[in-house]
C-alpha cells in the first residue's frame, strides 16, 4: 500500500451518489437504493467509534444488532440518538430474520448490521445476511474499524506476513484434539478466539499437539483499561494460565509450524517404494515424494535406483 501513492480520487460509488454541481452524498449512499452495511464497532474503547459509524448509527433505517442492550449502551456513549428501527439479530434467529431483512433491502432501506464488538460475519452473526444478499443480487458494503484479530496479530510480536484466522475450538475433547491435528503442520500465525474460563483446558491442548516450545501470545482485553498481552512458549503460558485467575475476552496468536528440514534423498527412498507397491510409476512416485519432502526429484530418483 505505501509503494505508490497518487493524488486521492473519487470512488465509482460518490461520482453515482451524484448530479454535476450537487455535494456528494454522505458515504456515497445513494437515497431509495437499498442496501446493507456492516459496521465495525469498538472492541473495548468507545474512543475507537469511526465517524461513518456513528453517523449511520443515527441515519439508518434499520439496525440489525447482536444484542441491542450492548447497541443501547454504545449509543448512549457516543451520544447518538437512533432514529431508524432497532431489531435483534442474532445466531438463534438468524434463519427466520434474514429474509425479512432482505425484504427491507429490497424496498430501498438501508440496513446496518452490527455486532457485539469488531466487523459483522467475522466469528459473529452476519454471514446468512451477507450470503443472502449475495445471493438475491442486492448491494452489500462495509464501514471498517475495529478487530480482535487484527490488533492480535499485531500486538503478538509473531509473523504477520501469512495468518489464518481459526475461531474458537471445539469445547469436545475429540473435536479439540481432531482440529489441532489439522493443523499441527499449518505454517501461517494462527489466531483463535478462547473464553477465559477454557483458556488453560486450551493451552493445554496445543502445548500436547504443537509442542512445549512453540511460541505464542494470549492477548486479554485488548484496547481497554487492563489491556494486556503475554508472550512466551506454551509451557511458560501453560504455567502462567496454571497459576492465575484470567479474566476478560481472549485472543490467541500461535506461532505456524516450523520449517522442516528436508533431509537426504536416501532418506525417502521407502516412501517411493511403498508408492511403486500401489501401482504408481516410478518417475510420478519419485514426483510426488520429493515434492513432498522438498527434496530434488533427479537426486532421488538416482537414489531410488542405487539401492536396487
């Protein structure tokens, strides 16, 4: 982003909101075309608010909110006064909600939808929305801001370059275990989110699956007033979530999975075999398993045939 920088211009959407010689219109919206809106909002400090959210928050006509006690709450510290309809929208009612709300859209209302805190549809109630609009071909867009994920990942002091984002495990011992198997080998940051109550019963998880030395962060409450982030292996965050009363909402950084050594050709001329044994060639066996072990093909072909 900061390669190349050039003179700011108007969006597609401000030039359309428009006639020739009249002001745009605020965030480019377009009145009587309908359209949805995901809204970021503060993770913890109120001071992060966007200003396009607030002002949505006053002029929408409708506001799809996770929980409208925690809406009313937000509203009321940014001193803004809703003039549109506020409605509960959450993962328990999302299947009977959303095409309702559809209905609004396509009627030319514009619809905010926010969550508890962060972006809408990222680990939080959103995606049947999104995807019902998509589907019925209706006009979705986003005021960004605040993440959980994000301001992990950066506070973190792990690689940034690649990242997944993997939610909450399973609260099952066998789902648990089954998952942190898939991703014994993920290379990227993993981010994940964790209640505090379950944080060591997790902790303890990925320190039997990813090893005592793999590094990591649990970021806790992040952007408020006790904000704090921890940073070590899983045996000292083990320990440390052993021996503490944690508290507030949980973020977890992992560091991926290290790079394996390659090793020597030889040493995978067993593999190539058992591969030949199920009917593979040899040149395809040989393909597939230096691939693999990130060795070269020519040195383990030749490696292959010198021990027959």
């Amino acid at each position: 982003m900061d390669e190349e920088r050039s003179t700011p211009v108007e969006t597609p959407l401000d030039n359309e909101s428009r006639e020739p010689g009249k002001p745009a219109v605020p965030n480019g919206f377009a009145p009587g075309v309908g359209r949805i809106v995901l809204a970021a909002t503060p993770i913890g400090n109120v001071g992060d608010a966007s200003s396009r959210l607030i002002e949505l928050l006053g002029t929408s006509d409708i506001i799809a909110a996770e929980d409208t006690r925690r809406l009313h709450r937000l509203v009321q510290s940014l001193g803004v006064e809703v003039s549109g309809r506020v409605i509960s929208y959450h993962e328990h009612n999302e299947a009977t909600k959303t095409a309702e709300l559809l209905d609004h859209v396509r009627a030319g209302k514009t619809i905010l939808m926010v969550s508890d805190a962060g972006m809408p549809a990222v680990s939080d109630p959103g995606f049947r929305l999104v995807e019902g609009a998509v589907e019925a071909g209706l006009t979705v867009t986003a005021v960004p801001g605040p993440s959980a994920v994000l301001t992990a990942l950066a506070l973190s002091g792990l690689p940034t370059d690649r990242f997944c984002f993997e939610g909450f495990l399973p609260r099952k011992s066998g789902d648990r275990n089954s998952r942190l198997a898939d991703l014994a080998d993920e290379r990227r940051t993993m981010v994940f989110f964790e209640a505090p109550h379950r944080l060591e019963v997790m902790l303890r998880a990925l320190h039997e699956r990813f090893g005592a030395d793999r590094r990591v962060a649990v970021c806790r409450e992040l952007t408020k007033t006790y904000e704090e982030v921890i940073r070590g292996t899983l045996r000292e965050l083990l320990e440390w979530a052993e021996n503490n009363e944690v508290r507030g909402e949980i973020a977890v950084v992992v560091a991926g999975a290290p790079e394996q050594e390659p090793g020597k050709p030889e040493d995978h001329v067993a593999a190539v075999n058992e591969l030949i044994s199920q009917g593979i060639r040899l040149k395809e066996a040989v393909a597939a398993v230096a691939e693999d072990a990130r060795v070269s093909k020519r040195e383990l072909y030749s490696a292959v045939l010198a021990a027959r």
